[in-house]
C-alpha cells in the first residue's frame, strides 16, 4: 500500500511540474517526467523501477556487464534530457525523491562525505554488520567513482558512467547485498558483472587472507577501470594490502563454462538473471553457499543445503538491467573448445608420465590391441637424470655418422644417453660396441640429425627452449624455415632413438601447423608412428570442422586407410551427440524460466 500510495504521489507531481514547464516553454508538447527515477543494477544492469526495503527506502543498482553499451548510453541521453528542459539540478530531484520515500528527519542530510554516508547508512539500519561496516569505512566508494562525478561519489544513489559503458550502484544495495550473503574469512566470493570494483575489493577485504575473490566482467572498459581502482587501493590503504586477499578480474560470461571449474562460497549477482539461467548459477554454488541474484522483480536470495537441497528468499522487489546470455551457439563452441583443451591437457599429462615410447590408444583403434601387445614387452628402463652441456664444450667423444651424414656429427655420449633410451642401451650394454666412438644412424638426412643435436644442446634454432608451448609461441620465426616434412622426419627419428622430450616437442610443433591442406596427410603420419595422441587429435577434429573443403580438396578422401576414413566418421558422430545434448540443455533452461 504504502508503494502503491508513493507512486500515486510521484505520478502526481510529475504531471504538475510537466504541466508548468510545458507553459513556460510555450505550450510544448509530451514533454517526459521531470522526476526520472533510476533504478541501476549494481555493475550489472540499466533503468529499472524502486525497490522497497524493510526501512523504507527506495535501492537503486549498479550497471556493468549485463548491461549493452548502447542501453548504457540511452539511458544517459534520457537523464540529461530530462534533466536539461525541466532545469531541475539532480541534488534537488533527490532532496524531493527521499520526501517521497520516507521521513527526511529521521533519514537525515544527504552525505556529501564518506563519513556522512557511512553515518547515514547506519542510521537507516542498512549497515549492520560489522564486517560489513568496517569493510565499507576503510574503502570508500569515492576511490572507484570518475574524476568527474566525484561531486555525487557519497550521494546514496546509483552513478551512470556512460563514458565507461557501467554505472555505479547506490551505496546501501552494496551493503544489502554484502550483509544478505553473511560472508565470512576464508569464503571463496565471486562478483558477477564487478564494474568498476567496488563490491568485489569490499567482499576481497571481508574474506581476508584465507579467502579468495573473482570479479568478472564482459566489459573491457570496466576491467581496466576496476584494475587501476585495485592498484590504487592497495598504494594509498595499507590496511587493504595487509588484510585483504588477492584479487582477481578476469574477462568472462559466468553462463559459459569455467576453464577452472571454481566454485564459490558466496555469490553477488549485478543484474537480471533470466529464470531459467537460474541453475547454472547455482551449480558454481558449493554447499551450504549463498547466491543472491534479481530475477524478474524480486532481488532473490539462495541457500544451497549441504544435501544439495535449495531455499529461496525475496529480499525485496526490484529491476535490474539484465545481464547478458549468450547464445546457443557461444555455449556450444566455448564448450566444445574447453572440452578439447582439458582432453589435451589429460594426453599430454599422460605423455609426459612415460619414460619411454609406445603406440597410443588414441592411434590404435580401440587401442586394446595396441595396449596388449605393448604390455606384453619388457618394460625400458628409465633415463637417468637430465644433463646438461654447454653447446660450445668442444669436448665431444662420438660422432653421429650414417649413409646420408658424410663427415659425421660430433657428440657427447654423456648428453645422449641421459636423453635417448637407444644410446644409453648401447653406452652400456658391455658389448663391444659400447666403447665405440661412432653410432650409425641409418636412413635419416643430415638435417634431421643436426636437428635432433640441436634440440638436445638447446642451441641454435632451440636456443633457451625449456617448455614446448611457450618456445614455440616465443620462437616460431626461428623455426619457420624448417619444412613440415623435415619436422616429421625428426619426429620418426625421435621414436627411433627412443626420446620422449624430441617426440613431444615435434608433435607440438606440428599441432601448431596443421591446416586444411596437410591435415590428412598429418593424420596419417600420427596414426603411423602411434604415439603422438595429440597431434592425431588435432588432426580430426581439423578434419570434421573443415570437412567440406577438407574432403574437395583431397578428392573424397581418396587413398586413405578405411580404418581413418572411420575414425573420422567416428569423432563427427562423437561431436554432434556433444553438440545436441548441450542444444537440448539450453532448451530445458528455457522451458524451466
């Protein structure tokens, strides 16, 4: 009643005070309300209408992520239309706003300090905690808000930066929302839609060193706002950098998979969820954690039991801009490419645990003949430790000689028998030609074994390399010249001399190379040497999504093995059963909302 009896009174005095300017503007005509109230989402949403708490005062929000830039801007222009042809300054709207919602004595001043405002929200029994109310007082809200609206910075009422693409969320929806959620030292807190920061640096402070905070954000404006707010915070209060734990903000769509899989104590959500969206929020819940979330018209609370089981409380009514879901299309794909990822991360771990090469069961079919055969060999022993020499130590004691290396290459058998399976059997195998000086290695070029070398000594093109991923980004125009089909001769002389680092760093390599036009032909070599599981992958799903060009240009496959030509098959029908059932999730999301 009393809500309803508001807004009859703000309808009324809106009509009377059009009514005057439309008359001293000579008669002009559908003039908007002078009176424009916003209602913001806290970083995550645009206009919307009151918000009645228990005390009896209008909560504004806070726009950030959910929230387009356009919608953003719109709102903007509105305001500063609406505030330039009533020629009514916004201290005045808001001096005439807090009549209408509740009594002005007992509200008190409007704050024009942070010491005000804390005051003020105190006094109207917003902030109560008192973990709350001593992260509110250390880090004041004008820290994060634009040199040119730090006029307004302690006024409790949301801030547009349409320049930055967010507004600011009134100070008392922080500390609603904050007090709801009940966080605590050593909670794991994630902001959603963390604008310029604020709740996300209030809520890292709370949780303390014990804790973690992540604010995310699909506005790259907002992030580098919010990261510069951060640093300063940490320069000019010394009390945040000692207390507070890390923080950070990272560009993502919290509907779309995390790469982490986090989860999350206590979650603030800054805009309108979607009902049906609803679920993915709380799958990032762990037990006995809280989500507080608007959706429709209520600024809903939830609580997940620690039996999985859920309850759900308004905390008031309100409109939050919406935030922003992604397509059926983004979910699939981003799905699709994290799944791969964390399959490569799962074959590489595995590759990088064998001390010695055999073929994959990723290239081997179903892989149990392979993994039989395999099993029935006798296990190689380990190499011994790593060991390093200096590529200019001209100490060499063996060369590398073969039919196609005429003057051979110098060597240290130290360096290749702590690398290569296959020099150290021969090394010390007490034979008679373990105490040669020359290892003939047939049938490969001079290139590949001055490859091979090259690699072992980390010299020349392979100069610092370390780890295969970040060489190869930081070093490809060293490597460019090499041909592809030089690269996969040192891959079959990698397998012939039984050295895992070589044969992984090859197969890297040639990840990074395939394309359209040597994808088959790669395919074949992965499938041939058995043990590159990485590369073989890369190969087909190469292959299934390019697989109309793929299949012009190599004339419908002609030539290749039946037995690839269907484990092609095999992965695009493995893809598109993963594509329809993430289809039919997104469909069983909407029909629930």
């Amino acid at each position: 009643r009393e809500v309803r009896e508001r807004d009859r009174w703000v309808s009324a005095i809106d009509e009377h005070l059009e009514v005057e300017a439309a008359a001293m503007r000579g008669g002009a005509e559908d003039e908007e309300n002078l009176i424009e109230v916003q209602m913001d989402a806290h970083d995550s949403g645009g206009g919307g209408d009151d918000d009645d708490d228990d005390d009896g005062q209008a909560s504004y929000g806070e726009e950030g992520a959910g929230m387009s830039e356009d919608e953003v801007e719109t709102d903007g222009e509105d305001q500063g239309e609406g505030q330039e042809r009533a020629g009514m300054p916004r201290h005045v709207q808001r001096a005439l706003w807090r009549i209408l919602v509740g009594d002005p004595a007992r509200l008190g001043p409007e704050p024009s300090t942070h010491e005000e405002l804390i005051d003020s929200l105190k006094r109207s029994r917003v902030l109560i905690d008192t973990r709350v109310c001593r992260a509110m007082e250390l880090i004041p809200r004008g820290s994060f808000v634009p040199e040119e609206q730090q006029g307004e910075a302690y006024l409790d009422c949301p801030l547009a930066v349409p320049q930055l693409g967010f507004n600011i969320s009134a100070p008392h929806i922080h500390a609603t929302c904050l007090e709801k959620l009940g966080l605590e030292p050593g909670h794991h807190f994630l902001d959603v839609g963390s604008g310029c920061g604020l709740v996300t640096c209030l809520g890292a402070y709370i949780v303390g060193k014990a804790g973690s905070v992540v604010g995310v954000e699909i506005n790259d404006d907002a992030l580098a706002v919010a990261r510069a707010n951060l640093d300063q915070l940490k320069s000019s209060c010394p009390e945040f950098e000692l207390s507070a734990c890390q923080v950070r903000f990272e560009k993502h769509n919290v509907f779309l998979p995390d790469p982490l899989d986090r989860t999350y104590d206590r979650i603030n959500v800054a805009g309108t969820c979607p009902k049906g969206q609803i679920r993915r929020l709380l799958a990032l819940l762990r037990p006995r954690g809280m989500l507080i979330v608007p959706c429709a018209s209520e600024l809903q609370l939830y609580t997940k039991e620690a039996n999985g089981g859920l309850r759900m409380e308004v905390v008031s009514n309100v409109r939050f801009g919406s935030l922003v879901v992604p397509t059926d299309a983004e979910v699939v794909t981003t799905t699709l490419d994290l799944d791969k990822r964390r399959e490569m991360a799962a074959l590489r771990r595995a590759e990088g645990s064998a001390t010695s090469l055999s073929p994959s069961a990723e290239a081997a079919g179903d892989g149990m003949e392979g993994m039989e055969e395999e099993s029935s060999r006798e296990a190689p022993q380990a190499l011994s430790e790593r060991i390093e020499i200096d590529p200019f130590d001209n100490r060499y004691d063996c060369l590398i000689v073969g039919k196609r290396i005429a003057q051979g290459i110098p060597a240290h058998k130290r360096l290749l028998s702590s690398r290569c399976q296959l020099f150290r059997a021969q090394f010390s195998s007490g034979m008679k030609d373990a105490h040669s000086s020359e290892f003939e290695i047939p049938d490969f070029s001079f290139q590949a074994c001055l490859l091979m070398l090259d690699f072992l000594y980390a010299r020349g093109a392979f100069e610092g390399y370390r780890d295969p991923t970040s060489f190869l980004q930081t070093s490809a125009d060293k490597l460019s010249h090499v041909p592809t089909c030089t690269i996969i001769e040192v891959l079959q002389l990698g397998i012939y001399v039984n050295c895992p680092e070589l044969c992984r760093f090859q197969e890297h390599w040639l990840e990074t190379l395939v394309d359209t036009a040597n994808c088959v032909e790669l395919l074949a070599v992965a499938d041939d040497v058995g043990c590159v599981p990485c590369l073989h992958r890369e190969c087909l799903d190469h292959i299934v999504e390019n697989y109309a060009e793929v299949s012009k240009i190599t004339n419908g496959f002609e030539g290749l093995d039946t037995h690839l030509v269907a484990k092609i098959a095999s992965r695009a029908c493995e893809l598109f059963t993963k594509v329809m059932g993430l289809l039919r999730q997104s469909d069983g999301m909407r029909e629930a909302g």
